[in-house]
C-alpha cells in the first residue's frame, strides 16, 4: 500500500506546479543564430530571422544588434544571454520564412519591472502626438496601462524625450498588469499633406487597424539564462518597405522583467476540466490508502 500512497502524491504534484508566462499559438522559442549578422538585410528570407533586416537609420542597427552588443553603436551589453550565447525570440517557424508571432502574457505576479533600453521612435515628434506603449487586457483591448508615454521617447522637441545615442538603460519601474496581457502602441505622424493619422497595433495583429491586419510590430525575445526576462522591440513603420522589409524593430525596445525583485513568481493553479478528473483520481488513491490502513489496524 505504500505503493499507492506515491502514486497518488505523484498524481498532485504536477497541478501543483503549473505556471504560465507566454501564451502564442503556433510559435516557440527559438535560438537566436550566432551568425545573423551574415544574413542582415534578407528582409524575412528562408531561415532569416524575420526582425533581422537592414536599418533606414544606419548600418546594423536593428533591433538584434542592440540586444546582442554586436554593433557598439547602439552598446556591447548583450541582453540575450551570456558567455557567447545570444538568446531567444518569439517565431513561427515552420518551414517557411520565418515569421513574428501573435502573443499576450498570462500574469504569474500583479505587477511587472518594464526597463526602456533604447529607443529610435522617430515618429514621436511631438510631446501631443507621437508614440505611446503599454499593456492592454486581453479580456478587455478597451483597458490599457500606459508604460510610455506620447512625447516621453524620442522627440527631437523637447529635451526629456529619450533620444536613440542614449544606450544606458533607464531606471527600472513597477507596474500593475491584468490577469492576461498583450501589448499595444498608439504611433502618430504626419501625413504628407501635414495632417496627423494615428494607429494602434497590437501584439494580436488581429487587432490591428484594417490596413495591418497581419502585420506584427512587436518581436518579442527571452534571456537564454532567465526565462522570465524578455525584450520587447517595436517597429512603427507601416507594411512593406524597400529598405527595412517589415522593420528594423527598434523604433522602442524595452525590457519585462514579470518575476520583480521581493514579488517572486507565485505558481498559477488553474485546474482545466482534465485537471480536475486527474485530482479526482489522487483523492480516491489517498482514500483508499486511508482505509486499507483502518484495515490493517483492525487486524
């Protein structure tokens, strides 16, 4: 009978230890090739990592080599990993092109440290209108928090705005998310007639406006040693263009650190419908240990 008292621990344990972080279906994780720079302006080509494009503000300057430390330029810290190693990125995969990939994060804690790394965001030109970043609720698009304000990144206006040869991390923050969050951004520019347009895209690209339905402007990595250290890139730019393909990704790239200093991560137990049957099965296994030991002491 003891036999069947480890049994049915065994049986709890892995409920117990459930803890989501990434929801993304059809994509993974995948290394960061150590020879991407070779491959640097291929624009999404086969096996081309598809953030790994050429750069409208200068040679290698997407968002790979900022976080990686390969252009010094832009900084020699690399965030990804350490010891040689590069790190990871959200992708599809597949035997096609690679492709970014729709995400949200499923919430491990209440809060969030966000880290603003570097930023390239041309078109926050103005402290009114320009680029503003934040969560938003899964549940709910409606309802967002607000991580970086419009006229608070790059704005060659005003002199608080975080321009792109500024390549010391910022001071970290703390913020409160919702239960299942993805990100959004609210870009605005000028039109070429001087009229103002603003988008907001998501990282659903099922949200985005009309024009961007499949268009994802966010790429999302992980550090190869912390898997709850990621690092967001984004890309303001619309569509195709002949220089950057889908982007350079560097437009704002931000650190999520979802497991804060004094708030470690909490597991997340939400029993599904399987879930439950299993638990069933571990109760009725104590409970028939809980007898046969009446039993015994009967005897």
């Amino acid at each position: 009978m003891k036999t069947l008292g480890i049994f049915a621990a065994a049986i709890l344990i892995p409920a117990a230890a459930m803890a989501d972080t990434i929801t993304s279906p059809g994509a993974a994780f995948v290394g960061v090739p150590l020879t991407f720079s070779s491959t640097t302006g291929s624009n999404g080509g086969q096996g081309v990592p598809f953030w790994n494009n050429n750069s409208s503000d200068g040679l290698n300057l997407n968002a790979g080599y900022f976080l990686t430390g390969s252009n010094s330029v832009m900084g020699v810290t690399d965030y990804l990993g350490a010891g040689g190693a590069f790190g990871n990125y959200l992708s599809t995969g597949g035997a096609g092109p690679d492709a970014a990939a729709n995400f949200n994060f499923v919430q491990d804690g209440p809060s969030v440290d966000i880290t603003l790394l570097y930023t390239n965001a041309g078109a926050n030109m103005t402290s009114r209108y320009g680029t503003q970043i934040g969560f938003y609720n899964v549940a709910d698009p409606s309802q967002k928090t607000v991580l970086f304000d419009h006229g608070t990144l790059y704005n060659s206006a005003d002199s608080n705005g975080i321009y792109n040869n500024n390549v010391s991390a910022q001071s970290p923050f703390s913020v409160n998310t919702f239960a299942n969050y993805g990100l959004y951004a609210t870009t605005c520019g000028y039109n070429p007639g001087g009229s103002i347009y603003c988008d907001t895209f998501y990282s659903n690209d099922g949200l985005n406006p009309n024009d961007e339905p499949a268009h994802q402007h966010f790429a999302l990595f992980q550090n190869a040693q912390d898997p709850e250290l990621f690092f967001v890139g984004f890309e303001d730019s619309r569509g195709w263009n002949n220089v950057e393909g889908y982007g350079d990704f560097n437009d704002v790239i931000f650190q999520i650190k979802t497991d804060t200093p004094g708030n470690p991560e909490t597991p997340v137990v939400t029993p599904e419908p399987a879930t439950f049957s299993i638990l069933g099965l571990g109760l009725a296994g104590l409970g028939l240990l809980s007898r046969a030991r009446r039993v015994a002491l009967k005897k």
